[in-house]
C-alpha cells in the first residue's frame, strides 16, 4: 500500500495555467487520501503548486532540497519536514529512499532526469517501486511513443517497457502503484 508518493515537476508554472493547478490538484488530491508528499522542496511553480495543495489540505509534505538551492531561496520553509541536502545526487536518493513510489508531472529537463534515473534503475534492480509519468494534456505521449521506439529496436525490453505506467488520472495511477511488482532485474547474454 502506497503511503508517500515521490513528485518530480517543473519548478516553474510553464505557459498554461492548467498545469499549476493540476499540480495544486495532485497535492490536495494526496493529502485527502492521506498519502504523503515527497518533492523538491522548492516554492515555485509546479512544485510550490503541489506543496501548496497538501498542506492547504492537512497533507504531510516532506521537501528535499539542495544546500545550493537553498541558498538562493527557493526553499518552501512551511513544509513539515524539509531535509537540505549537499548534491542533486543525493536528493534524488533521499526523494526515492522516502517514498513508496514515483511520479512525473510536466516539467523540464531535470523533471526528466529525475523520472528516467528512477525508471532505469528498475532494470537493474536498484529501484522496485513504481514510476508513472502523469500524463496530463498528452505532455508525455511522445516519450511514451520513445519508449515504445526503444522497445522495438531492442534496448528496452518489454518487462520493463511494461513498468512504465502513462495515466491521466489520479485513481488510475494510485492503482497502479498499489498492484505493482518490479520485474527482475536485466541479465545479459
């Protein structure tokens, strides 16, 4: 049973407002099924927006972010629990440590880092939670598409391919992570 949720989104609002207040959405959404938020511990944007949406919901938010973005104040200082970290490696460790699973909402490149560290650490078997990229307004479907590229040209192999969940809601995407089973790890011939 999922208990803390990993969300990785973009730390600005991005051009239409209803990426902000999806993000508000999942976080209320989240506190009102009593699973915890784990994020980036920033106050802006998308991720300011999802924090917002817990707390302002009586959620539990634990933010984890760099001494470095820290330093330039970023940080959401209201959150319950915010654990500064020296390195964006080691945020990533803590955010995956923390949580019972892991979701993408849009962003940008380090969004995108993010989601793919926790995705290819599933065929190596260093991560056995569930990844799903939230999928809102098709913002991911050609990654989607990619990685079905990859699956037919031979580098991604269907098991894996599999673990990667694509969902529009908030229901389907709980569903998933409450019946997932890691494959096992990749063996080379």
């Amino acid at each position: 049973m999922v208990k803390r949720i990993a969300v990785y989104c973009g730390a600005r609002n991005g051009n239409k407002e209803q990426y902000k207040e999806e993000a508000y959405a999942l976080g209320k959404w989240l506190a009102l099924h009593q699973i915890e938020l784990v994020y980036g511990g920033g106050k802006y944007g998308l991720m300011g927006a999802v924090a917002k949406g817990a707390l302002e919901n009586g959620g539990m938010v634990h933010g984890v972010i760099t001494e470095l973005l820290e330093s330039r104040g970023t940080a959401f200082e209201q959150v319950q629990d915010l654990i500064v970290v020296p390195d964006m490696d080691r945020r990533k460790e803590v955010m995956m440590e923390l949580a019972d699973g892991m979701v993408a909402l849009p962003g940008g490149v380090g969004t995108l880092e993010e989601i793919s560290q926790a995705a290819s650490w599933i065929t190596i078997g260093e991560n056995a939670k569930p990844v799903v990229f939230y999928n809102q307004d098709d913002f991911y479907t050609d990654l989607q598409k990619l990685f079905s590229h990859m699956n037919q040209e031979g580098f991604l192999e269907g098991p894996y391919l599999s673990s990667l969940h694509f969902s529009k809601s908030f229901e389907d995407m709980l569903a998933f992570m409450n019946d997932y089973q890691a494959p096992d790890h990749r063996t080379y011939e």
